[in-house]
C-alpha cells in the first residue's frame, strides 16, 4: 500500500434506501472517540473520530481554546485508521488496518505511519518491501515502547521481516520472522535491536527501552502454529535468554503462565495463570530466581484484566467482574483517587484510567455506567482540577437509557446462569416484547454497563436478557467446557433456557420473544431453533457462523489453521450443531445481516444458510453490506441493520 492509498479520503457510497428511524441513527452512530491519547507534556490530546460514515480522523486539540487540528485521515475502503499514540511532544505515530483480497481470501495488513501535531510532515514508518520482496508485508509492525535509544521521538517496534529474492544482488535482505526494531520517526533511520526470528510470536518490553521477555511458539505440521508458546527472559543486565514458562492454548484461559508486562523498577513480569481452575494473576522475578507471587485470585470467576498507566504502561492494578467489574489497586494513590473521582462523578461510576502525561500529574479518565455511555475527562493532580475533554456518544444525549439489573436464572439442569436484564425505561418489566442477546466468542461474556445493541432494543421497548451462557470466558475453565461449538447443547440449551426465564417471570408477553445475536451469538440465534423450533418467534443473526465444517476451512490457509481444527474438532457435532445443515427444523422467521468483506467469518456462511432455508420453504432474508468487515464498521450501515431488525421483529411479532 502507497502513500496515495494510506491517506485516500474517498468517502462511502451506498445506494438510496429509506429512512431509518431516529433511535436507528442515534444508536446506530459509531462511538465518537475511537482512541484518545494525552501527549507527554499534557498540553495536547490527539482523538482518532469517524468521520461521515465509514471514513475516521485523528484530530489534535490544544487545551488553549483552539480550534482541532486534523492530522490524518483513512478511507475505511479499505484502511481503517485505529489508533495514534505520542511518541514526543510534537509527533504521532498511528495505525491503520484493513483488508486486501476478496470475500473468497481476505487478508488482513497493518501500516504504521508518523505525523507531525499540525498534520504536516507525514512518514510512512512500514517498510512496505518492493518487487524483490517473497511475499506480502502483512505485518507492519507494533508499538512496545515508546522509549528507545533514551531520546524523544524514538520508539520500539515489533517488526515482522520478510525476505527478498537474491538473484543480481548481493543486498536482499534475508531476514525472516519477528524481530525488534529502534526507530526515530523523524528521520526514519533504524536499528535492529532483536534479530527477526522465524518462530517468535511476541516481544514484551520494559517501558523504558529493553526488551526483557521474548514469546515462541513452534510449529505443528506444514508450517500450521503449535498449540504451546514458550516464553524465555532475560536478566537487566544480561543479553542471553532464559526459559521463563511455556503456555498452552487451550479453552478460554490457557494453560500455564503467560506474561503481560515488565516492572523496571522491581524487576518482575506480571502475568495470569491458572488457580484452582480459574484465572489469577501473579508476578515472577527476573533476577534468575523466579520467585514466584500469586497477587490477586477470586474463587467464583476469572481475573481477566491488568490495569496499566501511563507512557510506560505501568502495572497499577488488576480487575475481574462478578455482577459489576470491580478492582484492587495496588498504587496506593490511585486506589484512592479512583475512591474520589467516583463520589466527584457519582452518575457514572465506572472510572477507567487511560492515559497520562509523562510525570502522571495530569490523568486522562473515562466514566461512565449503564445507561450513560460516558465521558473522557482530565484530571489535575496538581490542583484536584476535573474537566470534561468528549463525550463518548454524543448523539444519544437527547435519549432516556434504560438501566442494566444484574439476574440469574436456573438451567434445565439447575445449574444458576448469571445474565443481564434490560427493560425499557419507565416500563414496569411485565408483558414485554422480549429479546434474548447471547454474546459473541464464544470465548468472551458480558458485563454490566452501556451496549450500544441491548440499549437500542430496549429504547424502542423490548426487554433485553444477555446470559452468560456455559461457554462464555470469565468464568473459569469448567464452566467455558469445551467450548460453545463443541458443547453446543450445553451452551445453546442456557441460552433457550434464558428465554423461558423471561416468560415464566412474565416478562416476556406469550408468542412475543425473540433472539438477536452477532458472530457466535448469530450462530446461538440460529442454532437456538434448531434445538427448539417453537420458542423464539423470530430470528435475527448478524455475521452468524452457520456451518463448522466451512468455519473450519476458512482457517485452511492461515498459520493457526492447526488452532482452529483443534477448536472446532470433529464427530457427529458437525452436523448437528451446524444450523445450515438443520435449516429444516427451523420454524421462525429468520433475517440475516453480514458484511462482504468479513474475515472472521465469511460472508458465504450466511449465503449458505439463506439457501438452505429458502430450500427447505421457510422464511429468509439476507441483506449485505459491501466494502464491510466483521464488525459492519459504518454508521448509516448500522442505522440500517437497527431499523431493518426492528421492523422485522415487530412484522414477526405481530406489534
């Protein structure tokens, strides 16, 4: 990808359709602050925004009454802009993802770039190769530290290395793999700090300038990812490797210890392992002892999240979710200051720090709750000064939100199965159009606090139930099982079991629920009626996964096609948890969402399963989105999907 291409500004097109409703636009709005990052002497703060549809912008404000400064732009056909961090008080380094190839092999790139506070003097720091090149430049690098070589403006990145064809020269580069390099993004001039590997996954530095810990993972057969990442470290004043732990791919959490981040200052890695069964979190010495610390463990469900600060990403905390997610401190001052900033914001108590200038006097936050999807501030320590930088969804500041109740219900089993419950606002929670929404993942759960998805749904007065389901990650290795795919029955049946919740509480009215779901929650959508074909009276998937075996083979030409198989296994659950094939069994009306330009799933999943039904005489509808990956990334394409599926669920209701 050229320079030409990276900075295209070509904006979306999409052909006249009719008007989707207000809450539709509103809700539908992609999120106004995509990234935010304080520079390193907290005068300046960069936002990556969307801007019109598809497009996004990295704007620059000053905290001097200044209007923004845009910096830098991405087509999102097909470069996304993701995100820009500082790398000195005058420059930006960003990131851009996206997509090349067609829905038949899509293949995902990275480009790093750098640019100036003022949106001059733009770089492209990817060495994007040349006709010599064996190969494409898929990976274009990724950002471990902002300090390198002890100066501004220079940063370290992991770089993946692709060698050159050598016939006529004696300059190809040769080298293959995973290395580190240090860069100045002035002047663009480099050196190798780790020599590329072929095998190395991961480098993990110090936040200072030094790589301490190296990740490899070996192959399986023909050249397929192996299941197992060994990690290896090396002591501060030494620059031989170490052995430092091995971790094995397997369910939600893994197996064994897998670092995270370095403290310089102690000299240990922090990192999560497994504790009676569930995941904790621990730290290591790297002194050559290894000693060994577990720091914080829960017996009912995972430890999930490290909490880092700063330009260094220093290690502060960790935190876990039971109803709500909570959190131990281990920075005295922050643990306290979280304690204040909640009273001095008492709407919006979830506090989340996300930046901070260099010497963290002044801390860039977000707070928010369940029915506020929240607000950027900044914080002066200096004097105790809190003022509001962005809204998080400004266009929903017209809207009352409904409140998010944390609920359990029983299994056919009697297993407890914690979920969340929406209800419209005002409403008083009885006879009720209803919604189940299961998760994506499967290894992934929900929380307590603002969906864009279930907010909507409940603004045009459906209740909203999002059950953890067994198969969902948080909760521990027993409870993920095998995984939602293989131990489908077990899965799909809590989330079936979700909806007979909602009616024998009344709160669902008779013949008025239905399902919603995006990826696996498409495929639990689909896959909940092939199971029981009289219990949801619509059926909306967006993105579904629908056959295993297909799911499978769109894996076949990647590295961790091995990883995949494995996952998805093998035996009669192919076949009977693939709804595309037991399209028959299905009874309600189905409508489908799925962009042409998905690479997590394929759009020929939907396709596939919208002849299977139209074989078999049943109700379908599949609308696609062109240009559009996974995550259907386009406000007026979200717009669309809301008010299509309320329309739809409303039809098949009878509302």
């Amino acid at each position: 990808m050229n320079r030409l291409a990276f900075v295209a500004m070509l904006l979306a097109t999409t052909p006249a359709l009719a008007e989707p409703t207000r809450e539709a636009k509103a809700f539908g709005a992609r999120e106004y602050v995509a990234d935010i990052s304080l520079s390193p002497d907290g005068k300046k703060i960069a936002i990556v925004r969307p801007l019109g549809n598809r497009m996004s912008i990295a704007t620059v404000a000053q905290f001097d009454g200044k209007q923004p400064q845009p910096v830098l732009k991405s087509s999102g056909e097909p470069e996304r802009l993701r995100w820009c961090q500082w790398a000195s008080t005058e420059r930006l380094v960003c990131s851009v993802y996206g997509l090349a190839g067609d829905s038949g092999f899509l293949l995902g790139f990275t480009r790093l770039a750098s640019v100036k506070d003022d949106g001059t003097g733009y770089k492209m720091i990817t060495d994007q190769g040349g006709v010599r090149t064996l190969g494409p430049v898929q990976f274009g690098g990724d950002l471990i530290d902002l300090t390198a070589d002890g100066k501004p403006g220079s940063v370290l990145m992991a770089l993946g290395f692709v060698p050159e064809e050598t016939v006529g020269t004696r300059l190809a580069n040769q080298k293959e793999g995973l290395g580190v390099v240090a860069v100045d993004i002035s002047s663009l001039s480099r050196r190798i700090v780790e020599q590329p590997k072929p095998r190395v996954v991961s480098y993990i530095s110090d936040g200072v300038g030094k790589v301490r810990v190296m990740g490899s993972r070996p192959e399986a057969v023909d050249r397929y990812s192996g299941d197992t990442v060994n990690y290896f470290y090396r002591r501060a004043d030494q620059k031989t490797w170490e052995r430092l732990s091995s971790f094995k791919v397997d369910g939600s959490s893994g197996a064994g210890f897998q670092p995270i981040a370095v403290d310089p200052a102690t000299n240990v890695v922090y990192g999560f392992d497994n504790a009676s069964g569930r995941r904790a979190l621990y730290r290591v010495s790297l002194d050559g002892n290894m000693t060994r610390e577990m720091l914080v463990a829960r017996p009912d469900v995972d430890v999930d999240e490290l909490i880092r600060i700063g330009r260094q990403q220093r290690v502060v905390g960790a935190s876990w979710v039971v109803e709500h997610r909570e959190a131990e401190y281990f920075d005295p001052e922050l643990k306290k200051l979280r304690v204040s900033l909640s009273r001095a914001i008492p709407k919006l108590p979830m506090i989340r720090f996300v930046d901070a200038s260099s010497d963290e006097k002044l801390l860039l936050l977000h707070a928010s709750s369940d029915n506020d999807p929240g607000r950027y501030f900044l914080y002066d320590k200096t004097n105790r000064h809190l003022e509001e930088v962005a809204a998080s969804r400004p266009e929903l500041s017209g809207f009352t939100l409904a409140t998010v109740k944390p609920v359990s219900y029983r299994a056919a089993d009697g297993t407890v199965i914690p979920a969340y419950l929406t209800l419209p606002p005002g409403s008083d929670g009885k006879n009720l159009p209803a919604i189940v929404l299961p998760h994506g993942g499967p290894a992934a759960r929900d929380e307590w606090g603002f969906d864009w998805l279930a907010q909507f749904f409940a603004a045009r007065g459906y209740a909203v139930l999002q059950p953890n389901f067994r198969g969902s990650a948080g909760y521990g290795q027993a409870w993920f099982e095998k995984n939602g795919f293989q131990s489908w029955r077990t899965a799909i049946g809590d989330v079936n079991d979700g909806g007979r919740w909602l009616q024998q509480q009344g709160i669902a009215a008779p013949g008025k629920l239905a399902i919603v779901g995006w990826s696996y929650g498409g495929y639990a959508a689909l896959q909940s009626a092939v199971l029981d074909g009289d219990l949801f009276k619509a059926i909306v998937a967006i993105a579904p996964v629908t056959d295993l075996d297909s799911l499978r083979e769109e894996s076949r030409r990647f590295v961790n096609f091995v990883l995949v198989d494995r996952f998805i296994g093998n035996g009669p659950h192919i076949r009977e948890g693939s709804p595309a094939r037991n399209a028959a069994a299905i009874k309600a009306p189905v409508l489908m969402f799925h962009g042409d330009r998905d690479a997590n799933v394929g759009i020929a999943e939907s396709r596939l399963m919208a002849t299977r039904l139209r074989d078999a005489g049943k109700k379908v509808e599949l609308v696609e989105f062109k240009g559009l990956d996974h995550q259907l990334d386009d406000s007026s394409a979200r717009a669309e999907m809301l008010d299509k599926a309320d329309k739809f669920l409303r039809a098949s209701l009878g509302l």
